[in-house]
C-alpha cells in the first residue's frame, strides 16, 4: 500500500458503487486476527481515509508485451455519487490524481464517476508529464459493437430498429447516438437535462436523422426494439418495453435488471466491458474480494482504455472533455485493443453468462 513503483504505466482512479461492495474489499483487506468490520462501522470512519493505492497490476497482450499498473481508490461514499457531494468528490479525485503523480504513472484512466474531472477545465493537466482518459471512448467502442454483435446473435436487423439511448447527453451517450445514427432506423433520446437535449435533438434533425427525444423516459419505452442505457442515476426504472427488447445495461452502476417493470421476456446484458485474453493479476490479490464477474479477466472499458494506450506506449490525454468522441477514435481505439488480445466481454448479467 502507498507503494511507489519505479516503472508504472498506467494508473486507475476509481471508487465503489455500493456498501457492499465496499465491505467486500475493507475487509479483505483485513488480516485473519482481525474482525469483520460491520457496514456501519465502515461507514463511520469511510469517507475520512485518503486517496491511497490498493494493489498493483501486471496485464499480458497477445503480442508478448507486459505492463505494470496500480488501483487507486478515492474512498468516494457510494450514496453521496450526485451533484450536492461534487465539491467534496471532486476533491477527493484531485487528491487520487496527485497520489498517481507522486508514484509516476505515465497513463491515468478515471473510472466511473471521478471522469467529471476530465470532462471540465482541462489546462492543469496538459502541462504535466502524467496523461490522462476517462476511457469513454473504448467504453463506448465496446457498446456499440457489444450492441452489433448482441443483434446478430438474436437475429435482429440494426437498420430496422429503433433504438433508445439513456443518457444520451453524456460525453458516451453522444458517441452511441452519432455511431447509430446512420445505423438504425430511429433514434430515441432521453436525458435529464432539457437544454442539452434539445440542442443535440435539433443537430440530429437538421442531419435528416429520424429521432424522437424526451426529459420523460417512459414515453420512450414502449417504441424501442433496443436500449442502451449509459446514464450513472440509480432510480431509472424501465415499464411497458417491448416483448424480447434488447437492453445494453451501460451505466455504472448496473442496476436495471431489478428495475425493469414489465410482464413481457427482455434480453439484457452488461455492456461497456471487455476482456483480457492473455490475463492479468493483482498483487497483493484481492480479486477473491472485488472481481464480480461470471468469467475470468473482465474488466470495465475504461480501465481498459488506459492499458491499451500503454501498450502502445500512446501516452497523450487521449479521452478528454465532453462530445470529442469521434468516429474514427472509435475505430482506433477498439482496434488497437484486438491487437493486444483484449475483445468485448461474453454477454452476461447479474445471473451469469447469457
């Protein structure tokens, strides 16, 4: 812990989605003599710890290469992830960034919600040898080919669908709208914020592109064949969908699988994620504790965005602000992952493989 490394090539900035999720991983943490701490009593003392790193990492490429990485968590509280906490968040994400500085990492991806930070003012960080992504646009990448490869698989032709985006202002909504646009059929569009809707709305339309957007999600629903949802909120609730809709849950974290009201079948998944085909491991290893996944060597898009540009020794701010997504990034990016053997996840959900 608080280590530093002599060659590291990249760097993670992240935090918990839940409190089990953290308990999960204070108490693995804790040696054998020591006792479980309960959820409250992690609650009392969380938030008060600082940015610190908790393991290191060695991924292996297809090509025979190998890099050294190290997780570093920002201890972030799971229930204050909304605007009324971003001062405090934000803080505690600049404090991770320096912490990264201090041990030398070349490449810094910040997954989930620390990527607020590199979505804003970006001038303190173009002078400083250290880079920086959110990863969004290999996040995105795997979306919307997770999103090709799933319709073809049930059959299912992209140039006949309409397909809804939640969450389609966000930096990876606009890269899943302008990838699908000429793609499908029609686009549906939801988001919170009404201005930037309506402005990405009307861009669409003086495009020709056929779309319909909406603040209210479920007057969407009901008319998509397909769903991607990339929006971060935990009380988005999907009812009347469409029978055997197919749904790409994006968001982190992944939740609407409880959320979902209908009495008709749905096809959902995880997307965003991909996996390593040559493996990694963590030291100390921790993954008994933290690796939710049904198959081995997942991990989230984002993540994996830094890797790949490490292995490419491509260290520059290669995901950075908000609606700089371009289509050909997209295709850089993904194909640079295959040639590093890591690819879009297996399909799975929180009930295994699918």
């Amino acid at each position: 812990m608080d280590s530093t490394a002599s060659s590291l090539d990249f760097a993670v900035i992240g935090h918990q989605d839940s409190w089990q999720n953290v308990s999960n991983f204070v108490n693995g943490l804790r040696t054998g003599e020591q006792e479980k701490l309960s959820i409250e009593k992690i609650k009392n003392i969380y938030s008060f710890i600082p940015a610190r790193d908790l393991f290191k990492v060695k991924v292996k490429s297809q090509t025979g290469s190998e890099i050294n990485g190290v997780y570093i968590e920002t201890f972030i509280d799971p229930d204050k992830l909304d605007s009324q906490s971003l001062r405090t968040n934000i803080s505690k994400v600049m404090n991770a960034i320096s912490h990264s500085k201090k041990m030398g990492a070349k490449m810094v991806a910040l997954g989930g919600f620390t990527s607020i930070v590199l979505e804003g003012n970006l001038d303190s960080f173009y002078t400083d040898d250290t880079k920086f992504t959110t990863g969004n646009t290999l996040t995105a990448a795997y979306i919307v080919k997770g999103l090709e490869k799933a319709a073809i698989k049930h059959g299912i032709n992209l140039s006949e669908c309409t397909i809804l985006i939640v969450g389609a202002t966000g930096d990876i909504g606009m890269a899943c709208t302008n990838y699908l646009k000429n793609r499908a059929k029609k686009l549906l569009l939801s988001a919170r914020n009404t201005m930037q809707l309506e402005k990405l709305s009307q861009q669409l339309i003086q495009d020709n592109i056929t779309i319909k957007y909406s603040t209210n999600l479920q007057e969407l629903v009901s008319d998509a064949d397909m769903i991607i949802c990339v929006a971060s909120s935990t009380d988005i609730k999907l009812s009347n969908c469409k029978k055997n809709v197919l749904i790409c849950d994006a968001g982190y974290p992944k939740n609407l699988e409880t959320k979902i009201e209908t009495d008709t079948d749905f096809n959902i998944f995880h997307g965003g994620m991909g996996q390593v085909s040559c493996g990694f491991n963590f030291s100390p290893d921790y993954s008994n504790t933290i690796y939710q996944y049904p198959v081995p060597h997942i991990i989230h898009g984002c993540i994996l965005e830094a890797m790949v540009l490490a292995f490419e020794n491509k260290y520059e701010n290669y995901s950075a602000g908000k609606g700089n997504i371009t289509m050909d990034s997209i295709e850089e990016i993904y194909n640079l992952s295959l040639k590093h053997g890591i690819s879009i996840a297996p399909f799975y959900n929180s009930k295994g493989i699918c």
